[in-house]
C-alpha cells in the first residue's frame, strides 16, 4: 500500500484505494434508466443561509419513483449541501464529503476553512466528469458559515467542478429541473433583510412554485436547513409541508 500523509481522506483513496472512487472511463453514451432528483434552492437571510430541495426521485423527468428521498445533507457543523442529478453518485458524494471534512479535522486538529470546503467539493465533481460525460452527473449546491467572518455563503458548481460563490447582489441560487420557476420566484421575492423563518418560508415557496409546472420535482414535505453562528438547523415542520 501507498504510504499517504496528507490529512484528505478522499485524497488518500484517490492514491490508495482508487477502486473505492473509481469512474467510468470513456466517452461513450450508455442509455440507463438512472433515478434523477431536482429541485434544490439556496438563499441568503441576515446572519445566515437556507438551503433545501424536494423529495421526489424520477426515471426520465416523468416517472416517479420514490417520494421520500434526501437531498439536503448536513456536512459539519457550519456546512450543508443539496444534491441534484443522478440520485445514486449524488448520494454517494454527499457522504463521502461528509467523512471528508470530518477526517480533515481529526487529523489537522482543526476545520477546513469554508472556501477550501468548497474547494474539497469542486475537487470531487471534476473527479466524476466522465461519469458525468454519460449521464452520471452531480450538481450540488453548497452553503456555509465563516465564524471567523460572520457572514454566510453559497457556491455553485458546474459539471468540471468549477466553483461559484454568489455575490451580494443575487444572494440566492437554484439547480434541477425546477429551477427556473425557483429562480423566478427568488427574484420577485427575495430580500436580504429577512428573518430565518422568512428564509425558510420563502424556500418552500419556491418549491412549490417549481413543483406546479415540473413534473420532477414533489413530495409532500421539503427538507430545509439553515446553517449560521448557531450552527445548522433543521426547518420547523410546519414550514416544510408541500403545497397540494
């Protein structure tokens, strides 16, 4: 075995157990029937951020398989990401993001700071292009909060891994087959003055507004989370009940 001494653990599969992370090679289109999940959102308040994502799983956009999948995930204790794309290689990025960060802080004795979070994330999406190049693909929507900063921030990716932090002036972002209507949605109502709840409020809005016209995107109930000084919070149930 490879000797390894850095304090990544993905890092330390990627050179040791490569088998563990390893993509399909190639470029060629494979016809799947994979299980997609859309719509994720994310949103800036006054002293943190929200982020969220419905809980329905397709084959092709138009059939339902499962109405109660997770798609957001709490990664440390001041991060979480939402995952959309094939639902089995999101799932499985999702953890292994999270066994990351927390590997990283046993071996360093501290956290990774939030944009080398971001940064540990964009690394795993460029690593899974070529699954992507045939349908595999991962677009999560990542959220944090700098205690040394007091300030929240979100990042997007696109399909190579790069890295996106949105500015001040459009403090909100959406991803999945609903994103438009979410996005649309965002730029009629979103203030960045508002409250946590407001936040959360506005969130499931947005899903709902998605889940109106995008046969992708439902579930009665949404997973929505907060993550600020006080750490990452679950939504209230009552904010989280889908619209009929």
């Amino acid at each position: 075995m490879r000797e390894y001494r850095g304090s990544s653990f993905y890092e330390f599969l990627s050179q040791c157990h490569p088998n563990s992370i390893k993509t399909p090679e190639g470029s060629a289109v494979v016809e799947l029937q994979i299980p997609h999940g859309t719509t994720i959102v994310a949103l800036k308040y006054k002293g943190g951020a929200v982020i969220g994502g419905d809980r329905r799983a397709t084959i092709g956009g138009h059939m339902i398989i499962n109405e109660d999948i997770i798609k957001v995930f709490q990664t440390d204790d001041y991060s979480a990401m939402a995952i959309a794309g094939a639902f089995g290689p999101s799932v499985k990025m999702a953890r292994l993001f999270q066994t990351e960060l927390e590997h990283y802080e046993k071996v360093e004795g501290v956290p990774l700071t939030l944009e080398g979070k971001a940064m540990r994330l964009s690394a795993m999406i460029e690593q899974n292009l070529p699954a992507a190049m045939q349908g595999l693909t991962v677009m999560p929507l990542f959220v944090g909060f700098d205690p040394g900063k007091g300030e929240a921030k979100i990042f997007e990716y696109d399909i190579t891994g790069g890295t996106f932090s949105k500015p001040l002036e459009e403090s909100f972002s959406c991803s999945g087959s609903g994103q438009e209507r979410a996005h649309s949605l965002f730029e009629q109502h979103y203030s960045m003055g508002m409250t946590e709840e407001e936040a959360f409020r506005l969130a499931a809005r947005a899903l709902d507004f998605a889940k109106k016209r995008d046969a992708a995107t439902g579930g009665k109930r949404y997973i929505i989370k907060s993550v600020s000084a006080k750490g990452v919070r679950d939504a209230p149930a009552e904010l989280t009940k889908a619209a009929p």
